[in-house]
C-alpha cells in the first residue's frame, strides 16, 4: 500500500477549517476518539471555535490519513509517529529555505549579467 495513495485524495478546503469531529472521523475512516487521541498526543491541531467546538481541515485530515498508515500499516507507536512528523516538517523547512537561496543565487547571477560592466 502507497503512502502517497493515502494522502493525495482531492478536497476543496485545503488549510480552511470545516469539519466538525463527527464528519472529520467519518471522513478519515476513524472514530472520533481516536482524533481527539492525536490532539492530547500532540499529532493533530483542530482550530477550536469561540463555543469550543473542533474543525478540521483537508490538511488536518491528510495528516490523520498519514498518523493511521504509519500506525496501522508500519506498526509505529504515537511518539515514533510524532517524532517522523517532526523530522518531515524539517526536511520541508530545509527545502523551503534551499529554494530560497537558490533563487536569491538565479536573482544575483541575472542582475550581474545584465548589468553594463564598465570598464575604467
């Protein structure tokens, strides 16, 4: 079973939350309780409204569809599943930061080349 397979399932929403619990378990094949597990353990981040109720976005839930197939289908324990998710934030960061550089790098080298060199 592909990881990617699990995660890249097309939804409207992305980051915008709008699902209740109720609908967000039925939507990631769990039990509302088992969301409310990955919030205590840290692993989800349901936006609380003003009444306390919790939303979900696509985004929360692609992560739950990641925390069950690493669970379920590997065996990982919640901490293991906690620290992989740390390590994949990082490795996103890092690639954030090294697209950045490299276009500062692509900016840099185009306006030396099309800038007059003069010569004295």
């Amino acid at each position: 079973m592909a990881l990617i397979g699990l995660i890249h399932i097309p939804m409207a929403r992305g980051s915008r939350p709008v699902y209740v619990i109720s609908i967000a378990a039925s939507i990631a094949g769990c039990h509302p309780r088992t969301l409310r597990i990955y919030e205590e353990e840290g692993l989800v981040e349901p936006v609380r409204t003003d009444s306390n109720i919790r939303l979900y976005s696509d985004e929360d839930l692609q992560r739950v569809r990641i925390i069950r197939y690493l669970t379920q289908q590997r065996g990982v324990n919640l901490a293991g599943v906690k620290m992989l998710l740390q390590v994949r934030e990082a490795a996103d960061l890092l690639r954030e930061l090294a697209n950045a550089i490299e276009e500062a790098d692509v900016a840099t080298d185009m306006s030396q080349r099309t800038s007059p060199i003069r010569e004295l």
